[in-house]
C-alpha cells in the first residue's frame, strides 16, 4: 500500500506544481491551436503536391511538435515563455523528432509488408499501434528531458515504461477520457458551425497543455528514483 500512497503524493506535488505553471502560462494552450491553423494551411497548400506535399506536411507536424515540446520545457525550467521561445521552438527538437518519425515509419512499414502475408493484417497494425503506445509513451518527455536519439530514445523509453508503467499511465488514460467528455459537451452545447470547431479547439488545447505540464513534472520525478526511493520519500514526509 506504501507505493500507492507514494505515487498518489507524487501526483498531488505534481498536480499543484502543473496548476501553479499552467495559470502563469495560459498562452501556450493558444500555441495548441496555432498549430492546428498552421497544420491546416499546410495541408492545403501541399495538397496538389503528391510526395513532396507529404514531406512538407510531416516536417511540418515535426517542426510543431518541436515548438510545443519547447514552450512545455521552458515552463518547466524557468516558469515562463515569450515570443522568441515559440520561434526557437520549432527547430529546438526538430532533429529528434523528425529522427523519431523516421525510425517509427521504418518500422510500420516493415509491420504492414510483414502483415500482408497474414491472414489478418488489420490486427496486426492494431497489435503495433498499441504496442508504440505503450513502448513510446513517454518519449516526448524524453526528448526533452534527456539526450537520446533514435533508436536509444525507444529504448530508454521502453526501459521506464517496464519500470514506472503503474504509475506512469492512470493520469494520461484520465486525461484521454476527460478530453473525450470535454469535446463531447462542447457539442451538446449546440454552439453554430463556425463557433463549435474553434471551442473545442481552445478547450481541448488547455486540456493537452496541463497534461503535457503533468506529465512532463511526473516524468523528472518517477525518473529520479525508483519505487523503493519514493516509497522512502513518502515515509520521511511523515515524520
């Protein structure tokens, strides 16, 4: 039971730390829906571009990744962002990222040419996309938090997952469900059609900032120390 009440303290030290970084930095959700816009714009003008309209919309989704993984950082590290932060953003990790997709694409093309010759090939990318799930779950952490690239980052982060996956998944499924509500109520608002989209839009990306927040903070700590330490910690916070 000491390893429950252990993780539930972490969340809660966590929980008020990501409240506290969230209020003084609500801009950043807005950047959450830049990049949808951005996304958007992309995609039409690499629409009648084949391959090539391919390739920009992937740099482009990795260049966004990069930024958000950035201003999640620098709340993190110094509890504030600027403009200039959410410029430098873009290239700050695009190389790690842009490197992650690769590997991930390698791989999901060897798992879709392997699963031609099955019986049944839809289970069989269903079986890989839960199992990237779980294995790279918290790689974007990673990737800002350590120095790994590729192949390694998979690895390390494969090696967290088996070590802190108890606690490491029960606030990202929650936040799944919450972010499944929240869009789910938006629409019962019956708001108009040019009104709905850009709601769910704000009220989904304060949701995906305070998780990123969280699980960001959850990360440096379950990576500090293993279940013994915490444990540890919890019983010395007692006395």
């Amino acid at each position: 039971m000491d390893r429950l009440f252990a993780t539930l303290w972490i969340y809660r030290r966590c929980g008020r730390r990501t409240v506290e970084l969230w209020a003084h930095n609500l801009p950043v959700a807005l950047a959450v829906v830049a990049y949808a816009v951005v996304m958007a714009a992309v995609r039409l003008v690499a629409a009648p571009l084949g391959w090539l309209g391919g390739l920009l919309v992937t740099l482009a989704a990795c260049a966004c990744c990069s930024s958000f993984l950035y201003l999640v950082a620098q709340v993190q590290r110094l509890g504030r962002v600027n403009l200039y932060d959410l410029q430098r953003g873009f290239t700050a990790y695009l190389g790690e990222v842009v490197n992650l997709g690769f590997v991930l694409w390698i791989a999901a093309t060897a798992v879709r040419l392997a699963g031609t010759t099955l019986p049944n090939p839809r289970l069989v990318g269903l079986a890989f996309t839960v199992v990237v799930f779980v294995v790279a779950n918290a790689v974007p952490e990673m990737i800002y938090q350590t120095h790994h690239t590729g192949l390694r980052l998979i690895a390390e982060g494969y090696h967290f997952i088996t070590t802190n996956g108890l606690e490491w998944f029960p606030p990202t499924l929650v936040a799944s469900a919450v972010a499944y509500a929240l869009a789910a109520a938006v629409e019962m608002l019956g708001l108009p059609a040019a009104l709905q989209a850009p709601v769910q839009m704000v009220a989904i990306g304060l949701l995906v900032y305070a998780l990123a927040l969280f699980r960001g903070l959850l990360f440096a700590e379950l990576a500090a120390t293993g279940s013994r330490g915490r444990v540890f910690r919890y019983r010395g916070r007692r006395r």
